[in-house]
C-alpha cells in the first residue's frame, strides 16, 4: 500500500498549525476606525523614521524650476599645438607644454600683405642687326610677411615675395608660383636710442630715396630696380646697429659676409669674368646648374658699411661707404683678391608740409679687377662707376589716415649710370620713370606709369625698353 499521499498530507497540515501559532504571537492592530477616531480626539505622535525599504515608490515630488542661464563667455581662442604643421597658424597661436603656460602679455604679432596686379606694354628698342618684337603681359606680385614683438625690446620680422618673372613677363604657373623670393628675414633688439639686427637685413643707409609714386610693382621691373642696385643696394645676411646720439642723428653699421648671391650688394662691383660681363654671375649660374640648387661655394665676399642717418621734419638724409672684399677662390690662397668700395649718399627734402619733396641721389664705385686671362690674379685696370639722379613727388591730396603715406599725386625721376675698366669704353645706362597714383579707398590705389631704360656703350648702337604699366595694389600693412 501505498503511504506517499498520507505522508504529504501530514505535512501541509504541520505547515498550517505552525502559521496559526505565529499569526496568533504577532501584535494585535487597531481597525482602521479606530485609528482615525484617535487622530481626531487627540494631537498625532510624531511619524516614526521612515522604513529603509518602502514596499510602495513614493510619488516624484514636481521638478525644481532650471536655474537662471549662465553669461554667455566669448569664445575661446583656437589654439594650436606647437610644431604641428599648422603654418602660420603655430605663429598667431602659440602652445605651451602643461604646466609651463605661455605669457602672451607681451607678445604682438602682425601679419602684413602687398598685392599688385595689372599690364605693362613693352615697345623694344634693339640693335640694327636684331628684330625684337614688343609685347603686352599681364603681371602679377605679391609681399607678405609676419612681424612679432615680444616686450620692450626684441621683435622679428619674416617676409617673402612672388615675383613677377624677368621685366614683370611672368614665372610659372604649374604647379603655383615658382619665383618666391625670400626677403628680409630679421631679428632685432633694441631700446629707445639704439637697434641691433641680425639675420637677412637690409641696410637702411644703402636705399636711396626714390619717387612714391613709381613703387606700384614694388621696384620690381628693369626701370626701378637696377638703378638701386648700380647705387649700393644691400639686402642680405648680416648684422646691422645703429645708435642715436641726440634727436635725429644716428650712426650705424652693417656687416655682411658670405657667398657673393647671399646680398645684393655685390651687384655694383664691377670688372668682367670671363666668360661674364660681371663676376657676380659666375656664382649665381650655378644655382641652376646643381643638383641642391645652391650657388658655386668656392666665392666668397665681405662688406662693410660705416654710415650716418639723418631723419628731421623737413630733411632727410644717408651717407655710408660700403668697403668690400672679394675672394673668387677660397680653394687656395695665392690668388689675389677684388678690393674696392663705394661711397654714396641720398636726401630729400619735405616741404609745404610734405606736398613737395624732392631728393637726389649720388654714388661712386672703385675696384679692382682680374686679368681675364689668369683670373688668378689682379690686373692694373680699376673698374669705376659714378650714378647721379634725383626727381620730385607733388602731392595734391592725403583723403585717408594710413599707416604709410597714402598720397594723391604725381612724381618724376631720373637716374644716370655710367661706368668704365680702366681706359676702356664708357658705358652709359639712363632710367627715367614718370608715375601718379590715386587711393581708390585706403588700402587700394590705382597706379599708371611711363617708364624708360637704356644702356648705350660708346660707338655701339644703344638698346633698351620703353613701357607702360596700369596696376591696381592693395596694401595692409
């Protein structure tokens, strides 16, 4: 028989007695009557402390009203971690490590921009025997740079230039502008009566004072630039300082050395290399003959240049003699070297307050040459130079405040080159260059221009150019 169904039974009833017994233990609580005849007859006990764990959620109680917004802060400058590829943007946005924050206080840093565009119409002037045409071009240039100041006395300046190709005919365009040109690439320290710059600096003392009205194409063309090169023009690697001794008088002096193309002032030493007009050719047709593009190492030349700077309300004025040194074979010793200097000097006048200015220019150039069939050694021939010239500016209007001279007006200048080895054959190189600009707004003007070169040796027939240029330029400065 079979007793599993007798054997449960007796324990659901064991089950149910033992629940019976504790049911009977528990307090008793009074009906809910009761308890609320008691709330009304007599003040409530405070409420006990809330259970830890209520068997029912409570009801959310409404939510809280938002909080006022916050101001609104300005925007955050980006910032740009240092050497990351960000170009100009690592300059105007330096980034410190953690923990050593940059003090941007004292650091001011302005970009600068030049622009100029427009076309020039060449009319040729060759030999008898040659049949050159004339032609118009579209051109274009451009300077843009960056400056930076940090406190009181350091600042720096960095600037590079597209060019516009041999007599403003244009450079390549694959691939972008081919010619960039570095300019001034400049570091100064200075206090409030002295300068000290190093690096590719221009010298102010060797730039003569020319009309501001022919600066269109930023002395760019044939008109403009080789005359401020045969006077002494030096823009280059060096070191620069100037000193003020009372109010509008200073001293300075420039030191350049290095590879001949490394300035510009090694353009006026004159005497032939064969198989070049000058020997200044002979290091820079390398350039485009080596495989890293550099100009031939074995030249090398030194310049210096004592000057005096005279800067007043009505009168202005730079005389400096750049001395130099040659060598055109630092490969050995024995040869000999090309010696010289050049003595110049430049002024101008501002009158009527400033509507009238004219200026004038003066420089003699003495070196020594090489025998041209032993450039070993020098030759008894001197290689001299003399260039004079001048012009006026007249200045009808000033309509906006500029930062530069942003004048209304007209100007004219001439320049006369002439040069000659020993007792050979006088050569004679004239520019002359006829301008006016109008500012269309403050930072555009519009500038048109009659210009002229020619280079006419003794008994030879004389060959030049003869243009006209119409540019619009746009100047932040």
């Amino acid at each position: 028989m079979n007793t599993k169904p007798w054997a449960t039974a007796a324990a659901i009833v064991a089950a149910c007695t033992v629940v019976v017994h504790l049911a009977d233990a528990a307090p008793k609580q009074k009906p809910l009557k009761a308890k609320a005849a008691e709330m009304t007859s007599q003040p409530p006990d405070p409420p006990p402390p809330p259970p830890p764990a209520a068997t029912k959620d409570p009801e959310p109680l409404p939510p809280p009203p938002p909080p006022p917004p916050p101001e609104r802060a300005p925007p955050a400058e980006p910032k740009v971690e240092a050497g990351a590829g960000a170009g100009s943007g690592s300059l105007a946005n330096p980034s410190a490590p953690p923990g050593n924050p940059l003090d941007t206080e004292h650091l001011d840093i302005h970009p600068y921009l030049l622009v100029s565009g427009g076309a020039k119409y060449d009319i040729v002037k060759h030999r008898p025997e040659e049949d050159k045409q004339n032609r118009i071009s579209t051109f274009a240039l451009s300077r843009i740079g960056i400056k930076a100041r940090w406190g009181e006395y350091i600042s720096a300046e960095s600037e590079l230039m597209a060019s516009g190709g041999v007599s403003l005919h244009g450079t390549s365009a694959y691939e972008g502008q081919a010619a960039l040109q570095v300019r001034q690439q400049v570091l100064r320290a200075g206090g409030k009566i002295w300068r000290l710059e190093v690096g590719r600096v221009l010298d102010e003392a060797s730039v003569d004072y020319f009309s501001a009205h022919v600066g269109e194409t930023f002395l760019q063309d044939t008109a403009t630039r080789d005359p401020l090169l045969f006077d002494g023009y030096n823009l280059g690697n060096g070191i620069r300082g100037t000193v003020q001794l009372f109010e509008g008088f200073r001293v300075g002096l420039t030191f350049n050395a290095g590879n001949p193309v490394s300035t510009t002032s090694s353009l006026m030493i004159g005497g032939t290399y064969p198989p070049f007009e000058r020997f200044y050719t002979q290091p820079y047709q390398a350039v485009a003959q080596g495989a890293n593009n550099f100009p031939d190492d074995s030249f090398h030349i030194m310049v210096v240049t004592p000057a005096v700077l005279i800067d007043s309300g009505i009168f202005d004025a730079r005389v400096a003699v750049q001395a130099f040194d040659v060598d055109t074979d630092m490969n050995k010793s024995s040869n000999d070297h090309i010696r010289g200097y050049n003595a110049r000097g430049t002024m101008r006048l501002k009158l009527f307050d400033s509507m009238l200015v004219p200026f004038a220019s003066a420089a003699y150039t003495r070196n020594d040459t090489l025998i041209t069939n032993d450039l070993a050694h020098r030759s008894k021939d001197r290689y001299q130079a003399v260039n004079v010239g001048g012009g006026i500016d007249f200045d009808w209007a000033r309509r906006f405040k500029c930062a530069y001279d942003c004048a209304d007006g007209i100007g004219i200048q001439y320049q006369q080159v002439q040069f000659q080895i020993g007792d050979g054959i006088v050569t004679t190189n004239r520019y002359l260059n006829v301008g006016s600009t109008y500012w269309l707004t403050s930072h555009v003007s519009l500038g048109a221009r009659i210009a002229l070169w020619q280079t006419e040796p003794e008994y030879s027939a004389a060959t030049g150019e003869r243009s006209a240029i119409l540019a619009l330029r746009f100047v932040m400065p």
